[in-house]
C-alpha cells in the first residue's frame, strides 16, 4: 500500500515495474529453443555467404543431397545449386530471414521463414540479368550429422507484392 511521503514504497514500486519490463523485453528471446537459434544463425551466415560470395559456406551447409525447389517449380541439386551462386552469376546486395518457427524431429528439423532479397540478380549469360528481388516463403529440412546441422531439402515460393491502394477520388 503507498502512504504520501514514503519513498520505500514508491522504489519498491519502481522495482517491480522494471522487473515486469524486462520480462517482457526478454520473453521473445527467451522462448526460442537452442534448435532455433542454431537454425536461424545458419540461415543468417548463409544469406551473408550469398552477399560475400562465399562458396566454402554453401559447401559446408548443403548436404550431399541437397535439393531445391524454386518459385518457378523447377529443382536443382547441391551441384546446381553451387554453380547458380556462384559469383559473377548470382549477386545479392542484402538476404535476410524473418517470421522463423522450427519444427524440431529429433535428428531432423523444419524451418519455415520469410526470405527477404534486395538487389539479388541472376545472370544465366553475361548480359542477361534476371531480378530475383523479394519476398519469399521457404520452407527447409535440416538434418543433424554427427553433430552438425546440414540443409537437405528447401523450397521457395514468391510473396506477390501487395497490390497499391487505389487512388481517391
């Protein structure tokens, strides 16, 4: 209870407020397993492999059998896949992954999650570039071997972009 004057009560008052705050701000974090801070922070080091060009990471986190379904229905393998980034072919200004949750199966996990590319262009010739800029929905299976968690499977699909409000009249 506050008496006017007690000042005890007011900073045990203070106290509390700033207990409840700081659950709140680190609830979020909090609530994300150790699976899906793995997850997230290989999707993250792969979307700065695809900036920097970094093959040795692709290499390193695509399984033997890795395959992919783009947003054209199309699939490729680890091979393909390796040579569709490759610099000089594939060139990404900023990825980044959001809206993440992780289905945890044990040796095997899927992660569903939102791509954002900016400034990613594909070029299948020299002087032929395709903007491949957007949003995207993907989902991923990962598997873990020996420790260590490797990308067997992923798909994307284009978020259209939201239509423009019509004009008032």
């Amino acid at each position: 209870m506050f008496y006017p004057g007690d000042d005890t009560n007011v900073e045990a008052a203070m106290q509390m407020i700033l207990a409840a705050w700081l659950l709140a701000v680190a609830a979020p974090a909090a609530s994300q397993s150790a699976l899906e801070r793995t997850l997230l922070a290989l999707e993250e080091e792969r979307q700065a492999a695809y900036v920097k060009g970094d093959r040795a990471v692709l290499e390193r986190q695509f399984a033997a059998e890795y395959s992919h379904t783009n947003l054209r229905g199309g699939t490729t393998n680890r091979a393909e896949e390796l040579a569709f980034y490759a610099p000089g072919t594939f060139s990404l200004k900023s990825g980044k992954i959001e809206d993440v949750t992780v289905h945890d199966y044990g040796n095997t996990a899927v992660l569903l999650g939102t791509v954002v590319w900016e400034g990613a262009t594909f070029r299948p010739q020299p002087n032929v570039p395709i903007d491949l800029s957007g949003r995207f929905r993907v989902t991923r299976v990962y598997v873990n071997r020996a420790g260590r968690w490797q990308l067997s499977t992923s798909h994307a699909s284009l978020i259209p972009p939201a239509e423009p409000a019509a004009a008032s009249e």
